[in-house]
C-alpha cells in the first residue's frame, strides 16, 4: 500500500451503475465496481490500443486519468452516449504520460475515490452540470 505516499486530485470518466463507480470498460479483478475509500493498485501488464498490437511496443497499463477537470470535461466530448458517465475526482500515485495519447492523459499506479467526491460528481451530473453531458 501507500504508506506515507502522497495522492494528488485528479480526474477520469466512469459508469455510474446502481448509484456505484464502474469502469468504463475493463474488469478490475474480475469486476467493472470500483470500491470507495480503498487505495487500488492497477494490474500493471503490457497493452496495445485498439487496433495497434502489431504496429508498436504498447504500453504498461494503469488507471488512466486527466490532471486538469477542465481536460477531462473536453475528454468526456468524444462519447456520443454520456448518459451513465461521470467526470469523478479521484486520488491517484506514482503518474506517469500515456505513451502516444492524443489529450493529456496520465496512467496512475494507484487511485482511490473518495465516497463523498463521488457523491458530489453525481450531483453535479444531475443538477449544476447537466449540460455536460448532453
């Protein structure tokens, strides 16, 4: 775990299923329900995009996020169905850039959301934000 490592804010889009963060796309440890409160170490493993596997080295994987909310709600604009995502802060350690990523992301080996900043992020999607995600 952690100790003594210090997390810093950041940000990145997820699923919001029976209230709960999801992943967006891929299982983390055989489930796309992330935990609240809970220092999560990504499965760090080599990974192509889509389409790329035999055009280049790929990368080691991680929990990828957007340091600045503002890139992240830019980010949140290439989904056509926004209807289940949320723009989440989270806390993440030891970042590093996404090899040959086309906006400012970040791979973090660790993450943790806070539940009472996923509690905000949903609200906002439901009231002060909602043009965001229309």
């Amino acid at each position: 775990m952690l100790t003594g490592m210090k997390m810093i804010p950041a940000y990145r889009l997820l699923r919001v299923k029976r209230a709960n963060p999801w992943t967006l796309f891929h299982k983390f440890h055989e489930s796309r329900q992330l935990p609240y409160n809970k220092e999560l170490r990504a499965v760090e493993e080599q990974v192509w995009n889509p389409g790329k596997k035999e055009k280049g080295p790929g990368f080691i994987s991680g929990w990828h996020v957007i340091l600045d909310r503002d890139e992240c709600v830019e980010y949140l604009q290439r989904f056509t169905d926004k209807s289940d995502i949320v723009i989440a802060k989270v806390h993440v350690a030891r970042l590093r850039p996404k090899p040959r990523a086309t906006s400012n992301v970040h791979l973090a080996r660790y993450m943790k959301i806070d539940v009472w900043d996923w509690a905000l992020d949903k609200s906002r999607k439901l009231h002060s934000e909602r043009h965001l995600y229309t």
